[in-house]
C-alpha cells in the first residue's frame, strides 16, 4: 500500500507528492522515523519550529493512518536515536 508523509502547520501543509509502498501498516513506524530523518535533514529549520508542524500518514485513500506533533516527545527521541548511531 502507498503512504503519503504530509506536514500540516495551523495555515499550511506541505504535502507528500511521491508517497511511499510499505508492505503493510507494521511497517509505517519505520517508514515514519526515516521521514523525520529525511526532514531533519532537508528543513532543519522546521525543527526550530517544531509547535507549529504536525505529521500525518495517510494511505491512499487519504484515511490518516499516523499523526504526530514534531514537538511530541516520539519525535525528539527518534532524532536523538538517529544522532546517536
């Protein structure tokens, strides 16, 4: 099935285009920390801002799958977890 990693603030989204195939929903949390990596590293900035975006996984049919504040505390330990290897 095919995911889409979009970023929403209060008066913006940015949404995910090219979306993903994961081979089921166990695999969307891994999906989900290498979209928080990948965004790290692209927008940095973002993360300066974090109380402002929000993530949120959708399948293909648009149904949210996954949402998370990128303030939330998942957030900041997958990012501590990826500098720390």
């Amino acid at each position: 099935m095919r995911y889409y990693f979009h970023l929403q603030s209060e008066d913006k989204i940015v949404p995910d285009e090219e979306g993903v195939n994961l081979e089921g929903e166990k695999n969307l949390p891994g999906a989900v920390y290498k979209a928080l990596s990948e965004l790290h590293d692209e927008q940095p900035e973002l993360f300066e801002r974090v109380s402002e975006w929000q993530l949120i996984v959708c399948n293909i049919l648009d149904e949210v799958m996954f949402s998370m504040n990128l303030r939330d505390r998942r957030a900041a330990d997958l990012l501590r977890l990826e500098a720390a290897a």
